[in-house]
C-alpha cells in the first residue's frame, strides 16, 4: 500500500490541481481532484506486465480542454434529458441545452470541471482516494443543494470500487456515473474486445437517441451480448457503433434511486485476447450505457497515442437516460433525508 499526492496543473482562474496515486497488491490507481477524473489504472500481470486500462492525458491541460469526460464523474444527472427541461412538484426546471436540443451530462458548467476537495482513505482492506463537493440550489439549472461523495477504492484483489453517495436539502433528480474509457491492452481498436453484458433488454430510442419509454428484447438483434462476442461483431448492420442504455438485472420499477442496500449485480465481461486481461462488472445500477467511442477522432492522448474512433468503450452504470420525463421509468427523484448510494465494482484479472 503506497500513497502519493503531486502538484498536476494550474487551471486558468489560479486554482492549482492536485494528483494522487494509490498503489495495493498489482494494481496502481491515479486520479485528480479536477472532475474527480480516473486519470490511469495499470494492472500488472502475472508475468509483471503493465498495462493501463483506461485512456486519458498526461497533464491537466489536457482534462481541461476535451469535451469527451475521461474518466470524470458525471452529474448531476448523466446522460440526456430531453427538451433540457423537467417538471418536479409542478414547478419546470429549465437546463442547459449543449446536446442538440437536450441536456447531456447535466449541461453546463458540468462537474468534470470543477475542482474538489480530494483525500486520501481506506475502507476495509481497501486503499483509495476520496472526492468531495457541494453543489448549489439552481446549479445547472437543477433544485436543491447536492453534496455529493466519490470514492475509488482498489484490493489487493485487483477489485476497483467506485462508490458515489449524495443527500439533498429539496427533491431533485439524480443520476452519477464515471465516464472512463476501457482499453485492456492500453491503446488500439476494441472492436475485437469479446464483450458479454447480463442485459436481456436494451432502451428503445428515438431522434437524438431519446428512450421512447419503451425496453426491447435483445435476442436476435445486434444489441444481443448475452453470449460472449466480439464488439464488431454486428457492426455491418450499425457501423456507427453502439450508444445505448442496457438494463440490467437490478431493474425493478420501483428501483430508481440506489441506496447502500441495493443488492449488486453482474452487469458485464470484457476480455481483451491480446493483453489476456478481462474486466468483470458489478453494481446496483438499473441501466448501463454502453458506448464504443466512435465519436472520438485525432485526439492526443498519453504516452503519445492519437486516439480515434473505437479506441475505447465505455460501460458507465447510472439510471435510465431521460428518466425526469419517462413516467414508465422507476423515479429518479432524490428527496431529504434519503441517500443515493450508487456502487459499480470492477475486478480484474487474467485468463
């Protein structure tokens, strides 16, 4: 167990950024306290091999400038709310539009962008690194006052533990996830990653990728990862890639807002034939959005890689998009006094 906090950056009003790296058993984990972003994660193998298994940047800047959220936490609602409106308790909330006539990723300024206040921790065996902040009443447009807790654990188990608790002084939607980019092999196209995902439905969407309100079955259809197969393995019948929200077996319909008693469930297998290392997900998440990152092109990225499109996929673990205006969907609606207790595990290993 090995703890280590470093000066990574000024941002542009003066605030200085900090870097802390936590290392347990085989696995050495960093992440800054600017948007709580999951900045490496190398995994050594049996062999002493290391392999960091999410993309990102080498310095701040770097964070600063992308628009594509890597490995930051995302709030206070992920994904998209359409219209960038909702209604709560008869009053309508506008959002910030920044996603072609919806709110993504809680709009605008998003949390990916601000600096918290970081800590090292450990819990039960567990070494890691703990974020926290507050966010006001009216912040990106949404009601009541947020504190908000992140914390990203690592095992000596090579078992990542991302834990994300929030309490609020007036009822507000809430939806938190982290938005890393998993490359089991570092660098290079993914599209030949075998992919498994214990979801038998997916979210049926419409124009600008908005759920209708509707879960489709996936048997027979490209969105089948059931069995084990390759992530390309359908792409001639959508050859823009996959962005969509899965459901997973923690679903109920009164599911909605997860809470520390939420049972765990697996969610999905990645293994990558090349590095031999695959990535088991778990959490209490009803949904997961699985994304290939086809819209990512020409971007510098660490240790002087250029990344484009499926160069990554992202499993990001949250409530259902557009939740806030689906009544089909449980309620997302975090009122005082509760606790939003959102849990993902990822564990590693070699095969």
């Amino acid at each position: 167990m090995r703890f280590k906090k470093q000066f990574f950056g000024t941002l542009s009003d003066g605030q200085k950024a900090s870097l802390f790296t936590v290392c347990e058993g085989g696995v050495s984990m960093s992440a800054t306290d600017f948007g709580c972003a999951l900045t490496s994660l190398v995994i050594t193998d049996p062999h002493g091999k290391q392999t960091d298994v999410v993309l990102g940047f080498s310095t701040l800047d770097g964070y600063a400038r992308s628009w594509g959220s890597f490995g930051a936490v995302i709030g206070r609602y992920s994904n998209k709310i359409s219209g960038a409106s909702f209604s709560l308790n008869g009053k309508k909330f506008q959002l910030f539009d920044n996603c072609g006539g919806s709110c993504l990723h809680g709009g605008f300024p998003r949390w990916e962008n601000t600096l918290w206040k970081g800590k090292f921790i450990r819990r039960k065996g567990a070494s890691g690194i703990q974020f926290r902040n507050v966010f006001s009443d009216g912040y990106q447009g949404f009601p009541g006052t947020l504190s908000v807790t992140v914390e990203y654990l690592i095992d000596k188990n090579a078992v990542l533990t991302m834990c994300f608790r929030a309490e609020t002084d007036k009822a507000t939607p809430v939806s938190i996830t982290n938005h890393s980019y998993f490359n089991l092999s570092s660098a290079g196209d993914i599209r030949k990653n075998v992919l498994q995902l214990f979801c038998s439905k997916v979210l049926e969407t419409a124009d600008g990728n908005i759920p209708t309100g509707t879960m489709i079955d996936v048997r027979n259809t490209p969105y089948d990862f059931l069995e084990p197969k390759e992530i390309g393995a359908d792409f001639d019948k959508m050859p823009e890639g996959y962005d969509d929200c899965f459901v997973t077996d923690a679903f109920s319909p009164d599911s909605g807002i997860p809470s520390a008693q939420s049972p765990l469930v697996r969610v999905a297998e990645l293994s990558d034939f090349s590095s031999r290392i695959k990535m088991s997900v778990s959490s209490n998440a009803e949904g997961v959005q699985l994304y290939t990152a086809q819209f990512v092109k020409y971007l510098p990225g660490k240790y002087g890689a250029c990344y484009m499109p499926f160069n990554a996929v992202c499993l990001e673990t949250q409530n259902f998009p557009d939740s806030p205006n689906r009544p089909e969907f449980p309620s997302v609606i975090l009122n005082p006094g509760q606790i939003y207790t959102g849990i993902t595990e990822y564990k590693f290993s070699f095969f």
